[in-house]
C-alpha cells in the first residue's frame, strides 16, 4: 500500500536522527552497528526466508515477543529450556505450552549471528527485531529498535501464567495487567491489534458460541453472521482435545495475513473473535480508541510502532542479571 511505503519512508529517517540517542536503560538504535554492522540485514533476512515457507510465522514471532517482554522483562527468558533456579520454564505454562511457537527461527537466526559475530547479539533482541521485521514483511510499517537487551537466566511457568493476560479477561483485568508492565490503556488497545495476525484455537473462544457465561447460549456481542461461521468452524461435538490442538479460527476475520487496522473494524462490528478483544469496544475507556483506530489507519499503524517500542522496553536485565547467551535456548553457565 502506498501510505504503507511512505510510512516507512518516515520511520527510517526518523530513526537515522536518532542514532546517537541513547536510552536511560543502556538501548540505542543501530547498538550493534559497529561490533555486528550485519545483524539486523541477517535477522531481517531470515525472517523473509522462513515466511516464504510459512507465512504464518509472522504471528508466531509478533506474539513472542509480547511473551518475552511480559514475563521477567524483554530477556529471552521464554526462549529457555532450564532455568537456573531449577524453575519449570516459562514456555511449558498452561498459557504458552503448544501454543507460543517460533523457537526454532530464533535459534536458526542465532546460528547464522554467531557465524559472522560470535558472542554479541543478544537472543532478547533476536527476538524484538523478529517480531519487527514480522510487521514489516505482513504489510505493516518498519520501524528502528532500539537495541542492546540482555539476555536473563530465569524463567518460571509460574511467572508467566502470573504475568500473561488470557481471554476471558474482563477490560478491568486487562488494563490492570497492562498497568503492571508501565503501559497504559492506549497501549492495551494499541497492542490488541496485533491480533490483526494470527489464529487462535476454537477450545479457546468456544464457551462464546455455545455456553456464554453457562447461559447455555451464545455471547449476545457477537454478531449473529460471524456466530454462525465460528459454530461452522468449531462444532461442538468435535473431539474438545483441550487448549492443545483441534481447529483454529483466523484472529482479524478476512485479514490473518496482512498488519492492518481491519481488526478494529472487526471488533467494531462485532467480529471479535475472543472475549478480551470484544470488550475493548465497550469498555468506556477503551472504545474511542477501538473507533479512531477502525476510521484512521496510518493512526493505527504510527501508534502501535510508539506501544511495541514501549513493550519491548520492559523490565530490562543489566549486566548483574544478563548476559548475551551463545545459544538462545540455554543460559551461558549452563552450557559453557
Ligand atoms: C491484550 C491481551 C491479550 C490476550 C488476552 C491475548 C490472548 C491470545 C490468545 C488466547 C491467543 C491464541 C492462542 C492459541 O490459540 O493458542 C493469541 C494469539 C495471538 N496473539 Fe494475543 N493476546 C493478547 C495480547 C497480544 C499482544 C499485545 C500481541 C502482540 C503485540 C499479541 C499477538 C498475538 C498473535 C500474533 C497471536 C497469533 C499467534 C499465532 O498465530 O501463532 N497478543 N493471543
Ligand atoms: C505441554 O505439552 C506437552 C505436549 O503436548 C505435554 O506432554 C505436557 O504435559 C504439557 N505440559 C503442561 C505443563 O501442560
Ligand atoms: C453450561 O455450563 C454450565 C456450567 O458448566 C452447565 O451446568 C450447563 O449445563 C451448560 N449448559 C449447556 C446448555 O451446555
């Protein structure tokens, strides 16, 4: 699209003023332009060749990057398969176990770093610029991150079942979740439209279509149109195997593939598909953002470049807690 282009134009050469510009938590744009000048062309690289073969992994490394940053901060601590402290890791909690998915890009992308600059980029930041050039390659705006995270050595389930937001919260719950990690009520509705990618499993959503708060109906906020295609879509006699597999649903009815706005014109027309994105166009608080952004765009796609910079701020390790580890599934003491 050509305000999509002209977008971009804009945030590249906002970005390039602000190179010398450090953040107050250790971040600068282009941090690895001098001891990784090729970083950022190797990851963005990467991401292209895997969504050639499955495009579908944009929303799997959007969404990993809102795990990371939610659980102990943006420190690749979901990436983990041990924790130092013995802890289940974060990617076998109930919200993230065969669900959150990605893994096997972030580590083919730090094989390929650590062949050019062995020891330098973080997984953390991996996983940022991952999600970023996923906007980027699904039609949405590039935008700079700011770079220099470090990677953190815990990871507990129990912090992530803690810290993550799930479905069926209410808009109180979901700004309050959100106020916990410094972000407010815009970002909540900004960072939302994430789901303008993606799918989620009907196990998931399905207590909307057929026993709405045990009413034994139907949610009353979803329209009877898109009702009867997600009964179409998820029977209720299937086989219910639970939150770990059976059919998937499209996140932005019409749209799964393309970084666009149409997920507030869906919720505005009632073609939310779960709970906690239906309720932000009701919430007295978060429904004029849910229309500005369904009428305007550009609107949309600039602010949700402010929120994500915000998110992938979050609860930064320092050099007492992080490190940049060699592999992005282990912590260095670990395995070296
Ligand atoms: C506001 C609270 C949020 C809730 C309650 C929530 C919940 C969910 C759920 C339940 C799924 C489906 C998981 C499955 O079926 O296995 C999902 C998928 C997804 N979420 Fe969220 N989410 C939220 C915020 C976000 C944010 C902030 C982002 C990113 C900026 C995001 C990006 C995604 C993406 C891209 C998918 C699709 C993943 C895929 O297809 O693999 N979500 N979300
Ligand atoms: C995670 O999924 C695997 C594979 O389906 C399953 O064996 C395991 O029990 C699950 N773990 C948890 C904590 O639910
Ligand atoms: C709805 O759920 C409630 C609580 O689980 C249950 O008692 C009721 O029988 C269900 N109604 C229908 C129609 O399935």
């Amino acid at each position: 699209m050509r305000t999509g282009g002209m977008l971009g134009l804009i945030l590249v050469l906002v970005v390039a003023e602000s190179v010398s510009i450090a953040h107050a938590n250790g971040l600068r744009y282009a941090y690895y332009s001098r001891t990784c000048p090729t970083a950022e062309r190797i990851i963005a690289d990467a991401v292209r060749s895997h969504f050639q073969s499955d495009n579908t992994i944009a929303a799997g490394l959007l969404r990993l990057h809102f795990h990371d940053c939610f659980v102990q901060g943006c420190d690749g601590s979901i990436l983990l398969d041990s924790s130092i402290d013995g802890s289940v890791v974060e990617r076998k909690a109930i919200r993230n176990n065969n669900s959150i998915r990605g893994f096997e890009i972030i580590d083919d992308i730090k094989t390929r770093l650590e062949a050019s600059c062995p020891g330098v980029v973080s997984c953390a930041d991996i996983v940022a610029l991952a999600a970023r050039d996923s906007v980027a390659i699904s039609g949405g705006p590039f935008y700079g991150v700011p770079t220099g995270r470090l990677d953190g050595k815990i990871s507990r389930a129990s912090d992530a079942d803690a810290d993550l937001p799930t479905a069926i919260f209410t808009a109180a719950q979901l700004k309050a979740n959100f106020n916990k990690k410094g972000l407010g009520v815009d970002d909540l509705v900004l960072l939302s439209g994430g789901h303008t990618l993606g799918r989620a499993k009907c196990a998931i959503f399905s207590d909307r279509l057929y026993n709405f708060s045990n009413t034994g109906g139907p949610d009353p906020s979803l329209s009877s149109s898109y009702l009867t295609i997600l009964k179409s879509s998820c029977p209720q006699e299937a086989p219910s195997s639970g939150r770990d597999s059976g059919p998937t649903v499209a996140l932005d009815k019409g749209s799964e593939f393309k970084f666009d706005n149409s997920y507030y014109n869906n919720l505005v027309n009632g073609n939310g598909l779960l709970k906690s994105d239906a309720v932000l166009k009701d919430d007295s608080q978060t429904k004029s953002l849910v229309s500005s952004f369904s009428a305007n765009s550009d609107k949309f796609l600039w602010s949700f470049v402010g929120s994500m910079i915000k998110m992938g701020q979050i609860d930064l390790k320092t050099s007492e807690n992080g490190e940049v580890r060699i592999k992005c599934n282990v912590y260095n003491s670990a395995g070296h």
